[in-house]
C-alpha cells in the first residue's frame, strides 16, 4: 500500500462567520440558526417562504422553525401526494401555510415555479427561498425569473471541490446535484452574493443586502473563504492505477468501504510488458488459456493482453479469442448501457496494430 496523506490547504483564513449561528431546531445542518441570525441582520419584509422539496414540513426543514415559532406564511412544494397530505396534517388549522402538490418543470407553462406560486397571494420579493430535492436544484432557482426572493437556501454537492463548476443534466429522473461554484456562478446573474455555507447548503442574499452583513464579519465571500474546501483528489499512476482521497460514496455509495484504490475501472491492466493491479495472491492465472469474460475487468484485462501479444499469436487463436471478447463485451453493454459509449469508442481493428500504445 502506497502512502498517502493531504497536507493541510496553504489558505486556512474562514470568513463564514455567519456559520457560527450554527443550530437545529428541525433543520439538519444548523440552518435554522443560521437563517435566523441572517434575517435579525437584514430583518424580514414580509414573513413570507417557499420550501421546494418540502418532504412533509417538518422533517429537515429550513422553514418549519420560521412558521411555528417566527410565525412565518409559507408556499410547500412537493411532488409525492402522501407527503404533501402530511404537510396539511403537520398544520392543521394554520391557512398561512399553503401545500403545493406539483412536479415543476422548468419551460414556459403550467408546470413552473413561476406559475404555480402566481396561484398563491405570496409577493414577488418573498423572504426567503428553500430549495433542497437532491439534484436539480441549480435548474429550480435558474427557472425561477418572476419572483426573487431576498434569501437563497440551496442544496449543492459537498463532495464536488471548490474550483469545480458542476451541474448535472436538465432531467429530473436524475439525482446527481451541483457544486457550490456553479450555484456561486448562477448567484451572479440572478443578482445575489454569498454569505453562508454549511456542509450542505449554500446561502445568498440580493446584492442590495450583502453591506449588511459586513457588521458580521462577511467581507470577503469568495467561496475559498467561505467553505473549507474538500480533500477529494483523483490522479493516475504511469501504470494507469488509480488513487483518490474521497472519504466516501455519498448517498447510494455511502454504505460500502471505499478506500484510496477503490476506483480502478482496470483491475487488471497490461504495462511494461506485464500485468499490474491484481492482489498478491492473484498474481497467476489458474488457467492462462481461459479468460475471464463474466466481468468487465475480466473483458478489459483479455482486451489488452490481445493487443500486446498480437504479433505471438496464431491469426485463428486470434481471431477466435477476439470474437469471444467481443461478444462478451457486447452482452455486457446490453445489461449495463453505461459502457456504451466505452466500448463504442473501441473497435476489434485496434488489436491488430502492434504499435498500438498500451498506456
């Protein structure tokens, strides 16, 4: 096992002041201290919030504490029917909250934010806006051109690094998120500026309000400043191993071991005239005529060692072990449509060459 560490970041200074609020009343991340610290700065208009992706309204929401305790009017948008149903059941009596039952879109037409919340008495210029669904947030608040709340409270991708603008596909079947530069970069053109992040959410208020907070403490709000930056790093040997520091898999990932050598897509790879990556005890094939094709390493690893021993091999032992990983290749990418495009950028005709390059 190699050795590997990261060194503490050159730049330590933290300017999230705003962070020090830090508390849970039904939130998750110390938002309800943090917006309510947020507004004693600025002060409320109106008492009026949105929450998108509202869950039932109370379970790790940012704005159940503004209602129930702040008296706050509230629009909760949610998707699945049961949860919005339990929304009206957490408030019983309470016609300052509104549930929205309505999966958004993001074009012109009945299905927008805009439409929907036009259906409601809310102001244009609400107080505060929470946006949390697990990955087309970035979509949600750029969609949104009628309204503009003063505050921004948006879920980005904690394990994305600081210095990468990340934002997954205009498709709500998919939960891949963003990443704080990106929604730092989108803040820009909508007329907001940072002035909290927490692991999970970043916050932004319109540009008209962000002197306010210079009494707090915020007068820089680059993101490095305001966000500890993640140790997340991926890089390559020269064998074509590799190494990463992501402590884990989030969300679907998050209950299996992942270690520095957790991603290698070869397990097993041709360098230098052998094979590298396998354990120490697998260093020997049992059967060096039999490849392995049942699994993608296996197809990869027989791929490879076709095109460095093109030039020793028999044409029909070539042509025939060829064909089989092929074909296994192919019977794979009807069962995992991801591999697709590798193995449509690959073609048999690249074995052939023995000048072809094996790193």
């Amino acid at each position: 096992m190699p050795v590997i560490k990261v060194l503490p970041r050159g730049d330590s200074e933290n300017n999230n002041a705003l962070a020090k609020a830090y508390k849970n009343v039904y939130s998750q991340g110390g938002e309800d201290g943090i917006l309510a610290e947020i507004f004693r700065i600025i002060g409320a208009q109106n008492k009026w919030c949105v929450e998108f992706g509202a869950w039932d309204g109370v379970f790790l929401s940012n704005t159940c504490n503004l209602i129930r305790n702040a008296g706050w009017s509230a629009v909760m948008i949610e998707g699945n029917p049961e949860r919005c149903h339990q929304i009206r059941e957490n408030y019983p009596g309470n016609n300052k909250v509104i549930p929205l039952c309505a999966m958004i879109g993001f074009e012109k037409g009945v299905d927008t934010i805009d439409y929907h919340l036009a259906t409601t008495p809310i102001p244009k210029n609400f107080d505060l806006l929470s946006i949390d669904v697990d990955g087309i947030d970035w979509h949600i608040w750029e969609s949104i051109v009628e309204y503009r709340p003063r505050v921004v409270v948006i879920e980005f991708n904690p394990t994305v690094p600081n210095c990468v603008v990340f934002i997954q596909d205009r498709d709500m079947s998919i939960n891949e998120g963003c990443s704080a530069a990106a929604l730092v970069e989108l803040a820009k053109t909508k007329g907001y500026e940072l002035i909290a992040v927490t692991n999970g959410n970043c916050f932004f208020a319109v540009k008209e309000e962000f002197d306010k907070f210079a009494g707090a403490g915020i007068t820089d709000n680059r993101l490095s400043r305001m966000r500890t930056d993640r140790d997340n790093f991926i890089w390559c040997a020269y064998n074509g191993k590799i190494y990463q520091t992501l402590g884990r898999l989030s969300w679907f990932g998050k209950n299996y071991e992942f270690g520095p050598e957790s991603l290698q897509f070869l397990s097993e790879y041709w360098f230098h005239g052998q094979f590298q990556g396998r354990p120490a005890n697998t260093l020997e094939r049992k059967d060096p005529h039999g490849p392995d094709l049942a699994t993608p390493a296996g197809i990869l690893r027989e791929l490879h060692e076709l095109r460095a021993s093109r030039a020793k091999l028999k044409a029909e032992d070539f042509n025939a072990r060829s064909k089989a990983a092929w074909a296994a290749t192919k019977e794979l990418c009807s069962r995992h449509t991801e591999y697709v495009a590798v193995a449509a950028d690959s073609t048999p005709s690249a074995l052939s060459s023995p000048q072809a390059k094996t790193d």
